[in-house]
C-alpha cells in the first residue's frame, strides 16, 4: 500500500466542493479543512505508485477549483493504530 498526504490549495469560495469531490474519489481515504498555507489536506492511500501517478495527475486535475497541490509520499507509518488492518477491512 502506498500512502502520501497530498495537500491542497483551492479557490476561496470553492474550498467544500472541492473537498466532496476529492472524499469521493477512489484512493482518496480522508480530506481534512485546515488552517494555514494550504486549504486542504487529503490523504491518499493506493495499491501501487502507478496508482498514485494515475490519482494525481489524471484524477485530481478532472477537478475545478485546485489552485496548487503538493503531494508528499510517506515513507513510514509511527502510530499506535495498525493502519494497514484498518484499510483492508474497508474501514
């Protein structure tokens, strides 16, 4: 599983739209509003690179309104809940 933590600069007036479109796309597990210098912050979580490639800059660009993105591969997981478990249920 590959995971990265894409984050997100969209139009002002447009920050929930898009937000519902990037939460209903294949890949995308979570989107979080956040302060600061970006407006968004989604994470992604796909079987293989060419997976990610093919959400990034085919599926991401189908959506209006993202200004800027950056998109920041995780190489290790430090936490106390057994994230690959979760994911293959479905959860």
């Amino acid at each position: 599983m590959v995971t990265s933590i894409i984050l997100i600069k969209a139009k002002r007036k447009k920050i929930n739209e898009v937000a519902e479109q990037l939460a209903e796309l294949n890949g995308i597990s979570e989107v979080y509003s956040v302060s600061g210098n970006y407006d968004l912050v989604a994470i992604a979580r796909v079987p293989s690179n060419d997976d990610l490639a093919t959400l990034v800059t085919k599926k991401l660009l189908s959506i209006d309104y993202i200004l800027k993105s950056e998109t920041m591969l995780a190489f290790k997981a430090f936490s106390r809940h057994d994230l690959e478990a979760m994911f293959e249920v479905g959860m």
